[in-house]
C-alpha cells in the first residue's frame, strides 16, 4: 500500500477514506488489545516453565531452519529484489512499524527469509495476494502483472520445492482414546458391547476430526467419567457368582392369585378351588431347590390336596392332612438358564354345611410361602461368554488365588496397553488384586477391582507410541505393536486384534508386503464400517444433520428422520467404493445412490417402499456422486434458502483441495443488499453484492462454483425455479471453465482427478495419524497421489500408501 501524503497543516481535516478508517480503527483496537496481549504471554511463559516436559503445537516441529534453507532453490537475491519492493509499496501501510493489523508486520523482514519455517504464514500470505483480496480495492492496488509475480514466486517456494532435502515425518501429540475409540476399545478388550461413552463430555475437534491429539485433554470432570464407565464396564465383563444363584421367597401379596385365592398378610386362603402363581428368571443352568409350606382345614371324606407345577408340567399332587398343620413338600428339579413360574393349586374343593362336626364343614387351602434355592454349584459354561473369555483361570488346590488372577491379567494387560507389558507393570494390578482379597473380597469381585485399575490407566486411556530420549531431534520408526495400534485405529477405530499382536510380536508387521496385505484384510472386516462413519462423517461434516434445522414451514417434510437417511446414504456410497475397491472418482460420478422411501420421495424416485436402503440408478435424473447428496446440499444452505457461496466453498475445499481464504471482517451482509433490491433474482442480488471490492476477490472462486448447484433447494429437491425466477445455473471455475448445470459441473471435476486425490490425502492423511498437515508433508501427498494414479485411483490403493508413508509408520522426536 502506498504511504499516504502528510497532511497540510493549515487546512481543515479531509474527510477518512474507509481504508484510512480502517486503519486508524486497527491503531485503536491494537491499543486496547496491548494490555490483554502481555498478560496472555506472561502466562504462556509461566505454563512453559511449570511444565516444561509438555510439548505444545506449533507451526513447525523439529530442527527445520536448516533443512529448509537448503531446499530454496531460488537465488537469495530474489526476495529482496521482488518481493520486498511490492510488500513495503503496498502492504507496510498497515502491516509496518506504525501498524500491524492483525500481528502482521513486513517492515522488518531482513534478507530472505525461511519461507518454509513460517510456511502457514507464508501461505497465507500467498493466498491473499493470489486471489486479489490482498490489499483491499479502495487501497492503492497493484498490477495484475505484479500480482501474478509475486503470487507464481510464493507458490513455487512453498509448494514446489525439492522434497529430496526433505526428511520429517511429522510429530504427533500423544492423544487419548475419543469416546468412539474408548467404546470400542472396551467392547474389543473385554467382549461386551455396552455404550459407556456417553456420559464424557464431547470430543473437541481439531483439522475437522476429534482424533486430533493437540486436542484431546482431560478434565476432572472426564476423569470421573473414566472411573464410573471402569466400573460399569467390569460389573458387565465379569459376573459374580452370588448374581447367578437365586435364592427367593414368596408370601402373601407376592403371588398372582386366581379363583377363590385371597392375600391375607404373609399367607394365602383359598375357601375354594382356586391357585397361586410365582415367576422368577434363572440365570445359570443349574440344580435348584424348592420348597412350598401350606397347611388346610379339613371337609369331606378326603384331605385336602395341593397340586404343583413347573413351567406347565406336573410337580406332584400332595395330601396336606391335619387342622392347620404345616406341610412342607420340598423337590430338586434342574433348570435352565431362562424365564420360569411355579404354580401352587388347591383343586379338591368340599362344603358340607350340615356336617356333625362344625371344623368339618369346609375344606380349604392355606399357602404359606414357596421358596427357590440354587444351583450349589456353577460350572464356568454358567457364566456368560464374555466372563468365560477373560476369566481364564480360577483358584483352586494347586492354583493360589494370586497365581490364577496373574494368568488372567497378563495377557489382559498387554493386549490393554497395546503393546508388550514392562517389567513391574503386571505388579501393580497384582496388588490392587492382593488388597480387594485382603478385604474379604470374592475372587471375582478382586479381578474386577485389577481390571478397573487397569481400565484407568494413562497406559490404557492414551495412545502412547514410544518415549522422549536426550539423543536430540531425530526421526524414529515405529515399533510393531505402535504400527499396529496407529493401523487399528486408524481403518476400525479401536485396538489391534489378534493375528496383528502376533504379527507384531513376531515383528513382521512392519514388513511392506505385510503391512498391505493387513490392510486389506482389515478393510474387508465388518469393523472398518467405523473408517466410513468416522472419517466420512467428519470430513463431509455429516454428523451435524441431525442438528441442521431448515424452516419448517418451507420444508415440513424435513425432520431429524430423514437428517439420519441422508447421512446413511452417503456413507453407504462410500461404503460401497470401498467394498467393490473402485476408483475415488466414484464419489464424484456414481449415476447410482443408495435410498429408502424417505430419501426417495424426497428425490422424486418411485416404486420405493420401507425403511430399508436399496441401489437405485440415477441415469435418468441429473443427480450424479456425493455433491448431488442431499445431506451434502443441506449441510450447504441456509435455514431458508441455498447458499452458493456455501456450496462453492465446500466443492473449493473437499473436491478439489484449493480452500479459499477466510472472509475479512467487514464483509457486509448480504441480507443488506436483498432488502435494497427485492425484485431481482437471488443470482442478481448476489452478483450486486459482489460489486462490493471487499468481497468480490473471494466471491468470484466460489460463487461460479455454487450457482451451478442451484437447481437443487436448500434441502436438496431438483427444482427449476426459485420462487418467481427461472434457475440460471451457469457458472465458472477458478480456472476459467465454463459449465452449466451440476451435470456438465460433475463432468468437468471428474476429470480432475489428481484435485479430490490430493483432497481425500490430505484429509485421509490427518485422520490416519492424528495430526495436522504440514508443509513438509506435500512430499508424502504427492508421492501418495502419484501411486494411486498409477493404480487407477482405487481408494484401497490410497489407503495402502497411507499407510506405507513416513509419515504414518515413523514420527519424529524432540530432545528433551
């Protein structure tokens, strides 16, 4: 920006041009910000020397300045020759010694500078300048000859630089397990399925996933959580022998009475025919005990007789003799595991008023109680599977009670941890055992207390993939068991399974040939439907349907319902890609879609009935891939209308990996526009509101984009007006070309398959180990674009060099 002239003292104040308001409001607002500024840096400094052993994120990791200098290929002349001379003329006016809008200041920058070192910020830089948004228009601007100069220069420095200088895998936070992976984990340690995550806070999100571990703290409040779900999660794996026996009474009011029965305190009277029922359920298969205590009085020639059965059949009819004399009838019967009733019946009536004897004129029944005990004994098939399959040893003469629980926790602990146990680990759940014993506790009660301990560990609870060392910086290949751990998580979103330990232990896994013959083995187990809800459901950002809320009175048929459908379908496109191992261009292209009769209604498709998803083809409609997807079209738009600015951001961003610059903070409102000019159409209003310099640079990438996704409504119907005015779906990419339509707009982003590779790389990339992406990490991306090329874009072949790269199988360690 060019200096501004000194103002003549003796005239009068001109009138602020808005850039001299701007800056004069940025001089004011960096004033008040001073004071916060300096506090929030003493107390970064302080953090650092409290806890000095803790990394914290910064742009760039491990020793870079050399390394990057050496990789500038561009004489060290030609900063200072090119780029200098167009920041001081037409940036230092608000980003120099007297104003730094922002923090950002050019004024001093010496020599060349390490453009790599500072790449986000370079970047950035490079961004506003490209698309013209940088400096604003009622500044002085500069040519579009010297805009495309220096904009050609920073690109070829920051993305076009000699990876073969190039050697950091990148440095990952250790991160804890996120609710997903911790439910999951459990459910595959212990073999129970129960949803204990659902009480911790939400996950924070970093780089668009909540698998990031810059994010992923803990707070007191999780902490709690961690123990109650432990304890949960123990109470379900191993059940304690006294929960299996049964031991009930009945009397009185706990039976169901029918006929003459009545309840009368702790006993039944039946004056007459009548019977008494008791249910109960049986947990283990066993042999139980019975007992049933009833006395009568007495009419008739007979006694008086109670009848019992058991789940239907015939226990035995039994004389109850005597006036009022208590009959206990006991029996053994063997149960199995399942619902039961007992049933308890006088059936030998008698009245005979005129009997001499007055105690001998009506025979009744009276029930005391009914009782059930058992079984003694439990065998360990009594217990349910996931017991059986942790509880592999029990005490016994020849077996000490610490000796069984060692057999149990070992490879507990180790298959926990993920990795080979420590010596003194095994110990420490050893005596959590030892005290709960000391206590007076069950054997099985004691192994609940250990494996609780275990299941709150910081070994447990976070992914720990090697140790800090004094050695210096360096670049560390992961061991097997971290290979498989960072592998597991990353296709099925919990711990490694068996043949993965044992290729680990055997140290095999980290072979190539191995290591893609396990993930193809992983992508075709059921598990990797967590790789297709969890990674596609951030990525696209599917999961926030259910909380879409578009007008319901535009759009009545919308409800969280069918928020859900929408979401499914996409995940089963991809889903499907990913089982048939087609091409990444699928997404883009399919002229297929999976739908149930919601979903199909609202596609206007027939002859689609339920709730069940079914393939229908799309030849015969305009529809075409994911961006056709209501869910996506709907995350896209407004409450009340579309939004091409949305939808081109979202194609800009996730298609074709070029996502445009934030928008600056004085972008007037388009809502302003539409109230000055209600009669135009929204494509007229928008392209009014272009006109304004502030926001016509970033527009015109994205709004080309959008308006050819116009013909679909802000719930994703295909319509060919919008109110009173006719779709006009032309548009334009940042590259010039020209299309009409979503169909032709479809056509032309599948020919730009290297664009959606690198996006589903980068994205796939962040996901898989954790991390935002860095500069240095373009070397990795364009080594995974080209193998994936070369394999006709298959998605498993993208997954595979994932995982093949430096970047997943090493990291890179900071002395300490």
């Amino acid at each position: 920006m060019a200096k501004r002239r000194k103002k003549v003292a003796e005239l009068p104040p001109a009138p602020l041009k808005r850039g001299e308001q701007r800056r004069q409001e940025a001089v004011r607002s960096t004033k008040r910000r001073a004071p916060y500024q300096l506090i929030l840096g003493t107390i970064a400094i302080v953090g650092l020397l409290i806890g000095g052993s803790y990394m914290l994120p910064s742009a760039s990791t491990g020793n870079l300045s050399e390394e990057s200098a050496r990789i500038q290929a561009e004489p060290k002349n030609e900063f200072a020759t090119k780029i200098a001379p167009f920041l001081s003329k037409y940036c230092a006016d608000c980003h120099g010694a007297d104003l730094q809008e922002e923090g950002i200041r050019f004024d001093n920058i010496s020599g060349q500078p390490d453009l790599l070192e500072r790449h986000d910020f370079w970047h950035k830089v490079h961004q506003q300048i490209a698309v013209g948004s940088m400096p604003p228009s009622d500044m002085e601007l500069p040519s579009m000859e010297e805009r495309t100069a220096v904009a050609d220069w920073l690109d070829r420095q920051l993305n076009h630089f000699d990876c073969r200088g190039v050697d950091n895998p990148g440095r990952v936070t250790v991160r804890r397990l996120n609710r997903i992976e911790y439910n999951n984990t459990v459910r595959d340690l212990l073999g129970i399925n129960v949803d204990l995550a659902s009480t911790f806070p939400a996950d924070d999100v970093g780089y668009g996933f909540d698998n990031i571990g810059d994010v992923l703290t803990i707070s007191p409040l999780l902490m709690e959580r961690y123990i109650e779900a432990s304890e949960k999660a123990v109470d379900v794996a191993i059940t304690l022998p006294e929960s299996l026996r049964l031991k009930e009474q009945w009397a009185g009011e706990r039976f169901k009475l029918g006929g003459s029965g009545r309840a009368s305190g702790r006993s039944v009277t039946f004056a007459s025919n009548g019977f008494a029922t008791a249910r109960f359920r049986i947990k283990a298969e066993g042999e139980y005990q019975f007992e049933v205590v009833v006395s009568a009085s007495q009419a008739g020639d007979g006694v008086a007789q109670v009848q019992i059965e058991l789940d239907g059949k015939p226990v035995g009819t039994h004389d109850v003799p005597g006036h009022r004399v208590d009959r206990t009838v006991k029996w053994n019967k063997h149960l199995k595991v399942g619902d039961h009733q007992l049933e308890i019946r006088f059936a030998n009536d008698h009245y005979d008023p005129d009997a001499e004897d007055p105690q001998r004129r009506d025979r009744n029944l009276y029930l005391s109680s009914a009782a059930i005990e058992g079984p003694e004994k439990l065998s360990l098939d009594s217990f349910p599977a996931a017991h059986r399959r942790l509880m592999v040893a029990q005490p016994g003469k020849d077996l000490p009670p610490k000796e069984a629980a060692r057999k149990v926790l070992a490879p507990l602990v180790e298959r926990a941890f993920r990795r080979p146990t420590r010596p003194g680990e095994l110990d420490r759940y050893l005596k959590i055992f030892e005290i709960a014993q000391s206590r007076g506790e069950s054997y099985e009660r004691s192994m609940q207390v250990a494996i609780q301990g275990v299941l709150v560990s910081p070994e447990f609870l976070f992914r720990i993939e090697g140790e800090e060392d004094s050695s210096g910086s360096k670049n560390v290949t992961l061991d097997d068991f971290a290979l498989a751990s960072r592998l597991s998580y990353f296709l099925w979103s919990s711990m490694p399974d068996d043949e993965l330990f044992a290729l680990a232990r055997s140290g095999k896994l980290s072979d190539e040939a191995v290591l893609e013959q396990q993930v193809r083995r992983m992508l075709k187990d059921e598990k990797s439907q967590a790789l297709t809800e969890n990674f596609i459901g951030q990525w696209l950002g599917l999961r926030r349907l259910p909380e879409t809320t578009p007008d319901k009175d535009l759009f009545p048929m919308f409800n969280t319902k069918l928020a859900t459908d929408m979401q499914r379908e996409t995940e089963l496109l991809f889903a499907h890609v990913l089982e048939q191992d087609l091409s990444l261009t699928e997404l883009i292209t399919a002229d297929y879609t999976f739908v149930n009769e919601s979903l199909a209604r609202l596609y206007g498709l027939e002859n689609i009935k339920g709730n069940d998803f079914q393939k229908v083809s799309l030849k015969e409609t305009p529809r075409r891939g994911l961006i056709a997807h209501a869910g996506v079209l709907t995350l896209t738009s407004f409450p009340n209308r579309t939004s091409p600015v949305k939808r081109g951001e979202w194609v800009l961003e996730n298609i074709l990996a070029q996502a445009p610059p934030p928008a600056p903070a004085s972008v007037p409102g388009l809502e302003e526009t539409q109230a000055a000019n209600p009669n135009l159409s929204f494509r007229e209003q928008l392209v009014l509101h272009q006109k304004d310099p502030i926001c016509s640079s970033c527009h015109k990438l994205m709004d080309g984009i959008g308006f050819g996704l116009q013909n679909f409504d802000a719930i994703g119907r295909w319509r060919e007006k919008d109110g009173e005015h006719a779709i006009d779906a032309q548009g334009d990419l940042p590259d010039g070309t020209s299309f009409n339509g979503p169909s032709e707009l479809i056509d032309i982003l599948s020919r730009k398959p290297d664009d959606f590779t690198r996006c589903m790389a980068e994205k796939m990339l962040t996901y898989a180990v954790g991390r935002g992406l860095e500069w240095y990490d373009r070397c990795t991306i364009d080594d995974i674009i080209a193998a994936t090329r070369a394999d006709h874009y298959r998605i498993s072949r993208l997954i595979v060099e994932i995982v093949k790269s430096p970047a997943f199988r090493e990291r890179h360690t900071t002395s300490l």
